[in-house]
C-alpha cells in the first residue's frame, strides 16, 4: 500500500449537465478547461438515455473486460466516484433501471436524458498521475517520486 498526502482541496465545482451531453466528455472538457491536474469525482448522479461501461470478468491477467451498453433505455445515474490524475479522469458509476443496479468503469457514451450533476473538488499538494506496474495496469503514483 502506498498513501499521498497534501492539503486540503482548493476548490470545488458543480457540474450541471444538460439532457443530451455526454457525462465522460463534459468531465474532460471541464478538468482541461479548469487547468485541473489531480482532483477526486466526489459525487454524480442524474438520468440517462444511452449508457456504455466496462468491467472485468476474470481475475487473471491480462484482465478480459465486457462493455455492457444500454441505448434508448431510461436509466438513473445512482453514482459516480473517481480520481482525476495527471489531468486524466478515471471514473466509476452505478446505474439503475426499475429491476436492477449495475457498477462499472465510465465510458464515453453515456448519455443525460433529464439531468445531471457531478461534484468534483481540486486537491491542493499533490502532483498524481498513473504509472504501469508489471502486468500494464496503470496505478496512482506521485510524480515528485518517478525515477
């Protein structure tokens, strides 16, 4: 295990996203516009009409992933968390429908239908970004710590 301290965040944003955006790319947008380098998603939610994510299947490596993808479906966006490093928002979610909750890996492709707001704060004193350990998947590390 490996932690990274810093201060405390030095700002948050409130994203409203508007039924027809795109939530993964109005993320990037925001974080390349705002200069954000490491920051955490703290909070998502809302509905959409088109979604795609992908999880693993397997616990060996290299890791097979599927992409499950959902579209004209009225799905609500129950969460999202993630950690912006090195400008580079990586994301998780859960979506709902009327019977069941999927978790997976935020991918470009979901859709708002009615609304959305996400809720990202800055991180003051740190420097992220991510760096490929021995099987190629990429791990947080601090860059003042890269040989």
């Amino acid at each position: 295990m490996q932690y990274f301290s810093g201060a405390a965040p030095t700002a948050s944003h409130v994203l409203k996203l508007d039924p027809g955006d795109d939530v993964l790319q109005a993320v990037r947008e925001f974080v390349t516009a705002a200069r954000i380098r490491t920051g955490v998603v703290v909070s998502g939610i809302g509905t959409l009409d088109h979604c795609r994510m992908h999880m693993v299947t397997t616990t060996d490596y290299p890791p097979v992933e599927v992409f499950p993808t959902w579209e004209d479906e009225a799905l609500e966006l129950v969460e999202m968390q993630g950690v912006i490093a090195d400008g580079v928002p990586h994301i998780h979610m859960t979506v709902s429908d009327q019977h069941s909750a999927v978790s997976g890996h935020l991918e470009e492709g979901c859709r708002i239908l009615y609304l959305g707001e996400i809720v990202i704060l800055e991180l003051g004193g740190h420097d992220l970004t991510r760096v490929p350990n021995e099987h190629g998947i990429p791990q947080l590390a601090e860059k003042s710590s890269q040989a």
